[in-house]
C-alpha cells in the first residue's frame, strides 16, 4: 500500500473527540469537496449534525482501494445500537464486526440510543451499492464509543464523491433515522419508486400454505375465500415454474408455468383479476438451476456454482445476463397480465471464492454497480409496460437504493414468529421513507386458538399484512378473528403505514408501536404492565394489546 492522505477534523463539541478520514489503497487521494483538505463541513442546527464531503481520486496504477471513516464519541447515556437487520440492538465491543452492507444488503447506519429512545449518535455513510464494512462498539480504556466504516472503492472508476454524517442531536431516535433516510433520497439521483395503494391492501400468498405442492383449481378455491374476507392481491410463490416439489432451485432458470399444475397460467390470472384481485409472482432473480435449458447457455457466465444444489448464480457484470433478465420479467408480465413480481435472492449478487476475475465479455467491472445497472434495466422496461407494477424485495435488500426499483419491503421468512415479524416490520420501517412495509406471510398452527392467531395479527398491524393459510382448513373461529383484523388494517391503513411511526424500547424487540395521522392514531402494547398516554392531537386512538 502506499501512502494515504489522512484528515482530522475536530467538531468542537464536547461530546466528540474526532473523527478522521484515509484512503487506503495505491495512488489513492482524498481532498474536502469545496474547501481544503482537512475542513469539516457543519450543517444542522448548532452545529450537531456534521457531513464531511471528500472527492477521491485515483493514481494510474490504482488497484482496490477502500476509504475509513473512524469516529470517537462519548457513550453518555447510551444503551444500545440500531442496525437495519441485526435484531440484536445491544451495545457490541469496539472489535465488533456488523453484517457487510451493500446494494443488496442492508444499509450503511448505526444509530446509538440511550434509555429515554433519544439519539446519542447516529452515523452513515453516502456509499450504498459498494461493500461497507461496519465496526465498533464500546471501546474499553476510555468508556467512548469508537466505530469505523471502510467502504470499497468502485472498481473501475477514477475518481468520485463520498461524504459522512453524524448526528450528535438528541432527538427521538426514529428521527435521527428518519433524518438518514431523507438525506440518502436528497443524494441518490434516482427517485424512489412510488407506491400504489394496493401495495397497501392484504395480500394471500401460497408460500408456507402450498409450497411448491400447488394446483390451479385447488389455489383459485382458496382465492374466492381470501377476496370474500379482504385480500386484495395474491402472491404465487415458488413451484408454479416446476412440476419438481423436492424445493431447490435446480429447475430455476427457464421460467415457464408448469403445465401439469396450470393449464393455462395466463387464463388463472385472468381469473384472480376477476375476483377484484391483483396477481404477483415469484422469480428467483439470481439463481439458475442445472436442470434449466437456460442454463447451457449462462454456465460460462456464473459468479458462483454449487454442485451440491446444482445451481449456479448469475453474473450481471455480463451484458447478456441483464439483457435476458429484463426481457424475462418484461414477456412474463405481458404475456400473464401480472400486477407484480416477488423479485427474490438479489442478496446472491456477491463475490465468492470462485467468482471469476474481470474479462473482456464483462462491461462493467464492479457486482454491485453491475446488479444496479440490471435493477435499473428491469424497472426501466417494466414501467414501460405497467407504470403502476407492484415489487417486492425482502430482507436483507431494504437499503436505500433498491427502494429506487422496489415499491414494497418484506419480513424475511419466520413462519410462526410474531416477536420476529414486529422487530422487523419496525426495523424496516425506521429507514423506509414512504415504501410500504409488510409483514412475512403470517401462518399458524392447525388447531391455533383465535387470542394467539390474534397476538400475531397485532404484531404485524403496522405492516401491510400478508397471509399464507389454507383457508379451507380454518375453523369458524379462526376465520373470524383473521377477518376482523384484515378489516381493521384495511380501514385504518392511511394511519397504521402512512403516519409518524414510533417505535419505543428497541433494545427490547419494540415493546410499544404508534402511528399518528392527523387527528387518528393506533398504539399497540407487547408487554404487560404498561401506561399508554393518548396524543394530545388524537380525537380517535386504537390501542391494542398484543400481550399474551
């Protein structure tokens, strides 16, 4: 490595000692953005958010190169820390390593909070498609919290533009987060993708009901039931693509109906649309399985195999990889009529020990610009053709740059788990600006009684509730109480996904959710024992008990 430009800036805020910022990479140099280098850039109110521009430029001989941001604050008061897809939100130590962020996952921000939900300190980064990595803690010999960011260069370019911010105000957390994600939209120069309202309305999804084992006239008896109590669009998960139900992916690749389980998929869809319902189906974006004949002619263009699954990942640095993709989805929702796609496993675009070095077939260099570049091909086509489609992206790509080219965020999977789908609503919900959120599909035991099927309900009340139940299988009871929710959330939906979010005890899984519209609000407890005082501006306020 050769030598590294380093600059120190001091805040002049007592409660933070420094932060400095080095280039680390051959014939790598950093310079402030409009001032000299070394100069901090304040903006904010007294001075406690603070953005530090740089441009950085590299050498002709430029190789990987990476930038550090390396922040020393006091912990006064601090309890614990806020990552978009760690549940955990206790303090770490220092040498604490977080989940690498990226275009696909994750977003690069950590947010300190003390025991009243105020911020202490909340950093992030403008880099959101190139790897993050993302360290600290409490650092033991002087009680401070000390944290650093090492973001990679884009591979390929020679120069560009990066900038860190801290927030130092000690304002609810949500805000601090609130605040990130507003200055994440005022820097990306691509709009994130506006939502419509059936983003926002009950969904039925076949996933944990049928899995892969599914049949067009069983699935279009369980549709009548799920429009008779609210849904308003179903979600065809994976199987409708393969007669093979052993799961896997070794048949993903060629994406046409299997014929044995729909006859004719474009007439099924025509016949969801007849019930007042919207259609969304599944792909698997990344992966191609060994059984597809699509795969002879990408096997020579993978970032990844693995025989074991036989199944390879696409490489989107070619051009013929996002060329294919973008036609796919393009004839899929011309040819079914569909409302949406359920874009799936955009996480595998990623290095890997056998991920091939850059050749001339490739015309961009770096995965993650390259996995932009195919998301920007297919939302551009697909717009073209429905301006209104629906998208879903799952945990772990909730970041700010895929809310660009997906309109709705979902759960990872956690059949069962209330506790797991709260946290995660919230967690998304806290850096989603106005994307709508929705629960992981909701199942339950056969014999589940109705106050349990109802606590998981209420769990998931501040997102946009997805189902995946037979439906003919439920009893009366447990039928009923799935009705009353859905119609409460459909009601009250402008309130529970488009107000002031609060999300308090985050340390504790969120053990109480609100969200105030006007003069409306709903607040809902998950622990006993708790005083709920109503907001001044509410005339009408819900509160349910989510407590066993």
């Amino acid at each position: 490595m050769g030598p590294a430009e380093v600059l120190t800036c001091e805040t002049g805020r007592e409660r933070m000692r420094n932060y400095t910022v080095k280039a680390d990479g051959t014939g790598v140099t950093l310079s402030g953005e409009g001032a000299p280098a070394g100069t901090a850039f304040l903006s904010g109110a007294a001075d406690t958010v603070v953005v530090q521009s740089l441009v950085w430029k590299r050498g002709q001989d430029s190789g990987k190169a990476k930038v550090l941001f390396d922040v020393l604050v006091d912990a006064d008061g601090a309890e614990g820390c806020y990552a978009p897809i760690s549940p955990n939100k206790q303090l770490q130590t220092e040498w604490y390593e977080y989940p690498v962020t990226n275009l696909s996952h994750s977003a690069p921000v950590l947010c300190c909070f003390d025991g009243r939900d105020r911020n202490v300190v909340t950093l992030a980064v403008s880099e959101v498609r190139e790897d993050v990595r993302i360290r600290g803690g409490i650092q033991e010999e002087s009680g401070r919290l000390h944290y650093s960011f090492t973001c990679d260069l884009p591979d390929g370019e020679v120069s560009g533009k990066i900038a860190f911010r801290l927030d130092l105000r000690g304002d609810p957390y949500e805000s601090a987060l609130a605040d990130t994600a507003a200055w994440w939209d005022e820097i990306l120069k691509d709009p994130a993708l506006p939502v419509p309202d059936s983003a926002r309305l009950p969904m039925y999804s076949t996933w944990y009901a049928w899995h892969q084992d599914m049949q067009s006239d069983e699935l279009l008896s369980d549709y009548v039931r799920a429009a008779a109590i609210g849904m308003k669009s179903v979600i065809i998960d994976d199987g409708w693509q393969t007669s093979d139900n052993n799961r896997g992916y070794a048949f993903c690749g060629d994406w046409k109906p299997a014929g044995d389980k729909f006859p004719d998929f474009r007439d099924h869809v025509s016949k969801i649309h007849t019930l007042g319902m919207k259609c969304i189906v599944w792909f698997n974006v990344a992966a191609i399985g060994e059984k597809s004949a699509a795969f002879q002619m990408f096997q020579g263009r993978l970032l990844h195999r693995s025989p074991k699954e036989q199944t390879g990942v696409l490489d989107p640095r070619y051009p013929e990889v996002r060329e294919y993709l973008t036609a796919l989805y393009a004839i899929a929702v011309q040819s079914y009529g569909l409302d949406g796609l359920k874009l799936d496993f955009i996480d595998l675009f990623q290095h890997y020990e056998d991920t091939p070095d850059w050749n001339t077939g490739m015309d961009i260099r770096s995965i993650q610009d390259a996995a932009y570049r195919l998301m920007l091909q297919i939302e551009t086509s697909l717009r073209k053709i429905r301006p209104d489609l629906l998208v879903e992206f799952r945990q772990n790509y909730i970041g700010p740059a895929m809310r660009r080219f997906g309109n709705f965020f979902r759960v990872r999977d956690c059949p069962m788990s209330g506790y797991t789908n709260r946290v995660g609503i919230a967690d998304i919900r806290l850096l989603a600006g106005n994307s709508a959120v929705h629960s992981d599909m909701l199942m339950w035991a056969r014999n589940e009684r109705p106050e349990n099927i109802a606590r998981q309900l209420i769990d998931c009340i501040f997102g946009n509730l997805q189902i995946s139940m037979r439906l003919d299988r439920l009893s009366e009871e447990q039928m009923l109480v799935l009705w009353h929710y859905l119609r409460f959330s459909v009601k009250y939906r402008k309130v529970l996904q488009e107000g002031t979010f609060t999300a308090r005890d985050p340390l504790h899984g969120y053990t109480f959710l609100q969200s105030v519209l006007g003069s409306e609000g709903v607040g809902a407890l998950y622990q006993r024992g708790m005083v709920v005082q109503k907001p001044a501006e509410c005339r009408t306020y819900w509160i349910l008990n989510g407590t066993a």
